[in-house]
C-alpha cells in the first residue's frame, strides 16, 4: 500500500470516527462514509434508457459516456453527475429557489429573501416553455437520470455525507425530485455573480454623501487604452452606424447627488452580501482566455486556452465530462468534451469533434437601479400613479417557524430596498435638478436575467457546432450571462464573439455614462428601449494579427456599442498579449507556462516611488527587496518571493491609509482599478485622498503615507514571517483554504469542516496577475478569495494531445479518491491529458460501469 493511500485510509477511519462520535452512529463502520461512494464498476438498471450506455473512468474519475441517442446520453450524465455532486446540485437548487432555509435553517433566511425578491426560480419557470423542444427534452432526460439515481439511493444519508451532519438541525428533510427548471435556475446564479457595475453604481451613490464629483470619478478613472490593449482593434471590428444614437444624452436632468436614497442604497448593498456567491465575488471575479492561429504556433493549426478566475471552494464549481454519440447522426449529434455545472446537462466550456470555445466574463452594464418615488400601494411615473406590483411569498425554515415577505416591483423591477428590513428607515434627503427633495426613495432594480432567455439552447448549439456560423448561431442565443467567447476550429480558424443582451439605455446624468448613476424611476425616458442588436455586438474572424486575447479588458475602444466604464483595467491582457505576441511560435507548452506566469506589471511602477522614500535601517532592510525586482510574484522561497510578501505588504497598508474614510463595504481590494486610481494620484501629491482623517491638525501627503506604508509593512511582516526579510516568501501569506460551501462555515464545529475543507495551500500570483490568485487587501490577511478555478489547453492539430486540471476533483463526496486529487497538480499549474477519441479514452479507461434499462438481462 502506497504513503498516500495509507494516509487516505486512516484519514477515512478518523472521518468515521468523527462522524460516530457526532452523530451516534450505531456501528462503527468504513461502511458509515462508504455508503455514499458512486458505483463505478459492474452494471446497474436505470428506468427510462431505451439501449445500453457505457460510463467509463479515467484514473481521476472523469467520466466518458458512451450513448446510442441524445436522450440516453444525457439521461446518463444525469445519473452520473448526481452520482458524483449530487448534495452540491441539491444545495445549489435550494438557493436558486430561495429555499437554502429548507435545507440549512435560519442562517438561509436574507439569502432566500433576496432571492425571492428578484424571482430567480420565477424567471427559469418561465423560460422553460420558450426554449427549443429539443433542448426540453435533453433537459427532462437528464433531470430523469438525476431521479433514477434518487429512486437508488432511497434516502439522502446514502447520497452524501453531508446530509448525515444537517439530519441533527434538519431531521425531517426529504430529497425532491429534480426537475429541467432546477437546471435552468442556476443560470439565474451564473447570471448574477457576473453581471457588471452592480456594486460600482451603488458605491458611487453612496460616495455622493458626503465627496464631490471630482473625487468620487479619481476613483473611477478611464480604462487606459494607450498601454492596454482592448480585445479587437480597429483592423478587427467596427462598429455599426445604427448604433451612433444609442448613447446620446439629453440635457435633462443634473447629476443625482445627496443621499435621498440613502436608505436604498444602503439596503440594495446589504442585500448583495446577503446573497451566497456561487461563483465568487469581486472585482476578480473574471478569467483568461486566447486563441492562437496556426499560424503563429508550433503545430500549424490552432490553439486555445481558458482558466476561469472564480471564487475557490471544495468541491469545485466545476465538473468534467466528455460525452460521445456511438454514431454522430441527426438524432444524436453530441461528441463533446470538457467542464460543466453539477446540474447544468451538456459542456458549457470546451471542444467538439470541430470546434473549440472559451469564455471569460464581459461584465457588461446590465443592471441599472431607479428610484422610485412610492406613495403607500402605488409609484409615481410619468405624472401618474401606478399601482405597485405585490406577492407573498412564504419561506420554510428547517427548525424554526415560516417567514412571509411581502415583494413589490415597478415597471423596471424588484423593489430591493424591501429586501433587508433592519437599515434604519430614515434617510437623508437628496437634490434633484439642484432642488432639495422632502420623500424618501425607494430602489428598484433592472437587470436582464429577469426576462426569461434562451442560454438553455445556446449551451446544447455550442456543444453541436461544427464551424464558425453554427458557433454564431449559439453565440446569439446566449442572453445571459454576457461572456467572452473565444472560437477555434480543426480547419485552422479562429474568432471572438461578444453575445448577451445588452440594454439600450440613456444616461439621466450628462456627462457619465448610462447606468452609472442611480436613474429616476418617475421618468420613463430613462427606461431601458431595447437590447443591441447580435450584429451589432463586437465579433472578429481570422482577425490579421493572428491572436485574440480576453482577460475582461475592455472589448473595443469605440464608445458603441456601449458595454459598461467598469472594465478590468487590462494588466493581466497586456502581459498575456506581450507573452503570446513576443514568441516566434507559441507552442501547446507556452500555452500553459503564459496560465502559470506570476509577473505583476504594475508592481515595478510602484516600486520606483517606494525605493525613493528615505526610511530608517529596520525598514531600510526591507525595502532593499524591492530593489533589482521585476516584479514577479512566486509562493516559493526565492528572493522574488520575499520581495513579493513585502511589496503586497506595503500596498495592502497604502490602500488602508490612503482610502480610510471608504466604508468596509466599498473599501478597496487591490484589484486593477487601484492600481490605476493609485497611480494618478502619484502624481497629485498633496491630493485630498492622501489626508489620514484620523490625525487632527496633521495633513498628510503622498509621502508621508508612503513611508508610513513601508515602515508598518515592515513591522508587520517581521511579526508574522520572522526580524529577517530574506527569509520571508509570498506563499506563506497567500494561502488558500477550500471550504465547502455548507460544512465550511465558520458556525460549524471545526472537527466537523476539517471532514470537507483543504487548507494551507500556499499560492503564487496575486491580483492583475495572469495566475490570478487574488486576495483582498480590504480583509484581513492575504488569503486566496478567487483563482483558476480549472485550465484547459486545447490543441486543434490533435485533440487528444489537450491538457485540463480542475482546481479539487471530480467527486463531491469527502474521502473518495477523486475529492482532492487535482489540486497539487493545480497548485503547481501542471495539468493532465484529454483523452477524447475513443482510442484514448479506452487506454486511459481505470473503471468501466454499464447502465442499462430495466429488466435487460445481466451478463
């Protein structure tokens, strides 16, 4: 028996123990955690297959199903997929449908109420009917296979361990069946964490209180094209005439300022928090993607890679799946391979048999908040009052009574401002046009996952591309969230589309952009007027240079189509494009190295002002590390990494001093917008920003809170890393620690999380880096909140020679093999084979299970 097997056993044996202990198991058994393995091996009987169908295994546990039709291939990969996650897809339904309650108790009760606001379930249910009958039918034959597994299991102890621990607070709790609008529903949270200028237009609101419009906009500076390139040029894309009227702005109204609406926006931010982030949040939250033409690569045909940054927990938000018609034909068109959603049937990221695709976040503006002026049951609009839009809705709470919320809407959208009842209900009041207002606003919200879509088709259209039109096709029907799609194909082509839906909309605040401001909810000149048209959207095919990079940069420098102001600042695109761009021919190896590169280029900038601050010799030692650094940022013992733990340092104390009148939840995170504020501000010494308030009668400058940034860090770290600065590195501070999303919470008893959590994982990279192992300089500490949440390296010329890596394993269940078995490997930014022809999939076959309809006879 290997080390690491002998340490899995008794690790098991301790989890049994624990789970003895805890909740009285009656024999002490490996059985105990067992029970809710999947069943790899041999054959099983699932109701509803009309032929045989293969699940084979790979050492890793990544299934490759084998089916004679489209229905059995997808009615398998729901049996799969529950087999493997199915207490995530469980959890996942519960807070899409603003039930988390039912399932953890009282602790899901703001989540549930927001959720319930906004109607994610609401919106799924009624965008089933509108979809193609063929994407209903794939999507009721896979919530049929996910209830086959149900039927099997016959109760949720056997389906995961997690539902033994929550059977103490939740002892009456019943598995429901799975249904197509429970797979649809979690496009409704994809949605929501990666729509843009949310929290921005917010911040600005509230930062309208008490600082003027010059200072609030220092915090919001322009994407800088001049040394960030956007993703197509001019040569690439230009954009359509019809669109030049879309954002001209009417001299109607002054800028929305003061705080009537305090009340609202403090309670539409509230209830953001409120809301568990199934993908991550931050301003992180985005991912790197490039295509590569054949030719500019060392095999002659293309090559793509994608690493999606989002939050990290364990098991991972995704799951790998390779999914084979025995014979591609009409009926049964799927040979299609890579990561998907636990939940969600079909790839949402990977290749066909012809076609390859990517994403990354656009984080396009489709949210925008009104104020509404309401009058007890009714809202002003257009000089009339409108009878506001009301339901109940009743939340169940395991272990506690029910709660009933009333939810009110307006033309535009929820009433948020309901939403988190204990905000103090008095607010202050706001100008309009200059004039004092005597009511109180409350805040509606607008967005676009609202209107029911058609992203359920476009993940099966991807899937079955075989060219660049049929990949547009897809493109077009995927409304929500708005991606970055990067395409490559066999034939040696390559392209970019922007889809979604997009609103039209006029500012109400000349001189910004739309949907910066809050807008008045009285006026409908301020509505919405329609979406862009597809064609209208950004797209480049075979574009002359030869490569496409996105990394959530802005998408083009024209103003039109108008996407949002708040892009990622473009620092990790640029050192991409420099990577890519710089080699005589980028091989399927340098594809991988640009995943894994940890340089910070705005670090030496930076640097150049810090070496020039005069400090005392303690500090002095310190800041000689910088010296001679390029800024890269390694987790390991090398004097980069110690420059690397001492820089991080000195910019996490120069955001606190510099912004300490910020609120905490507006605070700043480090991410790529500092960067810029920060440095513009280099260059206004005496700035307001730069005055500690908190220092009466002293009014500091740029270099007071320089050095006071270098000396704290100093002294920081000599506490935490040890007196000798060459002895420090940046992995010891930037740790990641996977936490489950339920069992991982800090309520639960810490014997209990050491079952499902990983810790301790030490981390190069950081924030606007291409490894974007990113950590919150507004929180404590310096750990990973978001990262790669998998790689994948496809190459075009042979796909089986593809590479992939999920950042945990396939398996959902604590202690199976596959729980953990990709995260040194991720860690270290190596990644596995992609067997996709039948060939390598039988040669990388470990186990092999045979589903068949009931009553076949056994072999």
């Amino acid at each position: 028996m290997s080390r690491l097997k002998r340490a899995r056993r008794i690790l098991l044996l301790v989890a049994v123990l624990v789970v003895f202990v805890l909740v009285g198991a009656g024999v002490l058994s490996v059985g105990v955690v067992r029970q809710t393995f999947p069943q790899t091996t041999g054959t099983l009987q699932i109701e509803g297959l009309s032929s045989s169908v293969s699940v084979k295994r790979d050492d890793r546990g990544i299934p490759t199903i084998y089916a004679d039709n489209a229905q059995d291939l997808f009615r398998a990969q729901g049996f799969v997929s529950a087999q493997d996650r199915f207490f995530e897809m469980d959890l996942r339904r519960h807070v899409t449908a603003g039930r988390l309650s039912e399932l953890v108790g009282s602790g899901g009760i703001d989540s549930d109420k927001v959720i319930r606001t906004m109607g994610w379930r609401r919106v799924a249910e009624a965008e089933l009917p509108k979809l193609a009958p063929e994407t209903r039918q794939y999507l009721q034959a896979y919530a049929d296979g996910v209830n086959a597994y149900i039927k099997q299991a016959e109760s949720p102890e056997k389906m995961s361990l997690e539902y033994t621990f929550l059977r103490r607070t939740n002892p009456g709790y019943r598995v429901e069946p799975w249904t197509p609008v429970d797979s649809l529903a979690w496009l409704k949270a994809m949605a929501w964490d990666l729509r843009g200028d949310y929290n921005d237009e917010l911040a600005r609101a509230r930062l309208s209180r008490n600082r003027n419009l010059k200072q609030i906009q220092l915090l919001y500076p322009p994407y800088p094209y001049d040394r960030n390139q956007p993703i197509l040029s001019a040569d690439d894309w230009q954009p359509a005439a019809a669109q030049q009227a879309a954002s001209i702005e009417p001299p109607a109204l002054k800028q929305l300022r003061g705080t009537d609406g305090r009340h609202a926006v403090d309670t539409a931010l509230a209830a953001l928090e409120a809301v568990p982030a199934s993908l991550g949040r931050g301003s992180d939250i985005g991912s790197n993607s490039w295509v590569v033409s054949g030719s500019r690569t060392t095999t002659g045909k293309p090559l793509l890679a994608n690493d999606p940054h989002l939050g990290l927990s364990i098991p991972s938000v995704w799951s790998q799946v390779n999914l084979q018609c025995r014979t591609v034909s009409e009926a049964c068109p799927f040979r299609v391979s890579g990561f998907t959603f636990s939940g969600v049937p079909g790839v949402v990221i990977g290749h066909n048999d012809k076609v390859a695709w990517g994403m990354t976040n656009l984080g396009p503006d489709v949210t925008d908040f009104y104020l509404e002026q309401t009058s007890g049951d009714t809202y002003l609009r257009d000089g009339k009052h409108e009878p506001v839009r009301t339901r109940d809705e009743t939340i169940k709470v395991a272990g506690g009574p029910d709660v009933t919320i009333t939810v009110r809407g307006t033309a535009h959208g929820p009433i948020m401002s309901d939403v988190v009842p204990s905000i103090d209900d008095a607010g202050d009041r706001l100008a309009v046009r200059g004039a004092a207002q005597t009511n109180r606003f409350a805040v509606s919200l607008a967005w676009t996952a609202l209107t029911p879509g058609t992203t359920g088709d476009a993940i099966f259209a991807l899937n079955k591309a075989q060219g660049w039109d049929d990949f547009r096709k897809a493109a077009a029907l995927f409304t929500v969230p708005s991606q970055n799609l990067v395409y490559a194909d066999t034939e040696g082509h390559i392209g970019y589309q922007s889809p979604g839906r997009i609103p039209v909309r006029r500012s109400a605040t000349p001189g910004s952009p739309p949907g910066y401001w809050p807008a008045p909810g009285w006026d409908s000149q301020w509505d919405w007027k329609g979406y862009v048209p597809f064609e209208d959207l950004p797209h480049t095919f075979d574009p002359p240079e030869g490569f496409v990079v996105t990394a959530n940069q802005a998408v083009t420098a024209s103003p039109e189509p108008f996407l949002t102001s708040e892009w990622d600042y473009g620092f990790r695109a640029q050192r991409i494009r420099t990577l890519v761009g710089g080699a005589a021919k980028v091989s399927p190896e340098l594809m991988a190295q640009v995943q894994g590169d940890v340089r910070n280029t705005y670090a030496p900038s930076l640097v150049e002002r810090l070496l020039a601050v005069q400090v005392d010799d303690f500090t002095g030692q310190a800041q000689r590390l910088l010296r001679d650094w390029d800024g890269s940022q390694p987790g390991d013992k090398s004097r980069d990494s110690a420059a690397a733990a001492y820089y991080n340092a000195v910019w996490k104390h120069l955001l606190e001093y510099t912004f300490d009148e910020l609120p905490p939840e507006i605070a700043p995170d480090g991410g790529s917008r500092w960067m810029v504020v920060v440095e513009q501000l280099m260059k206004d010494p005496k700035n307001d920003w730069w005055d500690d308030k908190t220092t009466p009668g002293l009014t500091e400058g740029r270099d007071e809170i320089l050095k006071r940034a270098l000396v704290e860090a100093r002294l920081d770290l000599a506490r935490e890393l040890g007196k000798v600065p060459s002895t420090w590195r940046w992995g010891r501070l930037h740790q990641l620690d996977l936490k489950h999303p339920v069992m991982g919470d800090p309520s639960v008893p810490q014997v209990v999380r050491g079952l499902f959590d990983r810790g301790g994982i030490e981390l190069g990279g950081g924030n606007s880096i291409v490894n974007a192992n990113s950590w919150n300089a507004s929180e404590p500490g310096y750990g990973v909140t978001t990262g790669p949440s998998m790689r994948m390296v496809v190459d075009l010329s042979n796909l089986d020679a593809s590479t992939w890596v999920n950042s945990t394993g396939q398996s959902g269940h604590a202690y199976q093999d596959h729980y953990s078995d990709q995260i040194d490997a991720w860690a270290a930014n190596e990644a596995f084979p992609w067997p996709f022809s039948q060939g390598a999939v039988s040669e990388a076959t470990d186990d092999e299970l045979t589903l068949v309809p009931p009553g076949t006879p056994q072999p």
